[in-house]
C-alpha cells in the first residue's frame, strides 16, 4: 500500500510540475515573433446586434465592399447568396426584411401611420454608426436611408459564388411598407 501511494505522489508531482514548466515557457513575453513590414488598417468595427450565424464553404469566394448610400436612397430589395456581415460606418438606416417561405419570426407588425395598416411579414430594425448585423442567406431586404447624412457601410458577404455576384436583385415581395 506505501509502495502504491508512493508511485501516486510521483507522479501527481511530476505531472503538476510539467504543467508549470509548460505554463511558464508559455508566458515568457517576447517568445512570439514580431512582424516584420506588416500593417493593418481597420475598415470597420461594430457591435452586433443581430443573432444567429453564417455558414462558410470551402471553394467559394468572399467579397468586402464600402457601400455609400444619400439620405433618402435605398438598396432596393435584394438577397446575399450567403449572406452578409455588415458594420455601419456612418448614419442611420432602417432594414426592412421580408418574412417569407419558412420563415418562423413574427414580423413586428409595424404599422403605416399613414394607412394604419399593419404588416405582420415584415421585421423592420434600425441600425446607426458602430452596430453591426448579419443577413441571412437568401434573406429579402430593402434597406432605406433614414438619416440626413450619407450611410455608409463595410459589408462581407461569405459563400459568393466564384466570380459571380455577392448581391442578388429580388422584386418587391409586398410585405412591408416600402
């Protein structure tokens, strides 16, 4: 039994001290390489605000843009063949996305003041500078201008076909109040 309890003692002894020698090792500054003619320049930083992830597939291209809309202007209606990650840099907007085939959220039923109409099809959210937020793969949005200043936004948009277009053109699908 002395014998037993002694081969335990080692080795937790031995076992504890190549953790510390390993934790040491690893926290000795100065160990990683420094760059050498490196620069990096942050295009855009944001809180996100959204929820729920994007898939990435090996073999597929992603695309950054800068996009600069005018007061008033719009995106028109259109999709992301794998959506999209986007950063507000500058202004305010308002995103209307449209609640279609399969989709389980409830719209937030925003009403027209002018009609007095509601549009339970319809998830309406505001963004303004520093949020972020993410479109779905083949989610339909119309994302409008609300503020007096040029938005301008730093969008990624994951799984674009190679070559192809990372923004698809979708008619209006009547659901929301635009």
């Amino acid at each position: 039994m002395k014998t037993l309890t002694r081969r335990f003692m080692r080795v937790a002894v031995i076992t504890v001290g190549l953790a510390g020698v390993f934790a040491a090792l690893n926290a000795v500054p100065g160990a990683a390489s420094p760059p050498s003619q490196f620069k990096s320049e942050i295009l855009g930083r944001g809180t996100n605000t959204s929820e729920g992830s994007l898939p990435l597939r090996q073999g597929l291209d992603i695309v950054t843009t800068k996009i600069t809309v005018g007061p008033g202007g719009s995106s028109g209606w259109h999709s992301h063949p794998g959506g999209a990650i986007v950063i507000v840099q500058q202004g305010q907007l308002t995103v209307h996305r449209s609640l279609g085939n399969g989709d389980v959220e409830q719209g937030q039923s925003q009403s027209d003041q002018e009609k007095g109409d509601r549009f339970p099809d319809c998830v309406i959210t505001k963004y303004t500078q520093w949020q972020s937020f993410i479109e779905r793969p083949g989610e339909v949005d119309d994302v409008l201008n609300t503020g007096l200043t040029d938005y301008v936004l730093i969008a990624t948009f994951p799984d674009v076909p190679v070559s192809g277009s990372s923004r698809i053109d979708q008619p209006n699908p009547g659901t929301c109040p635009v």
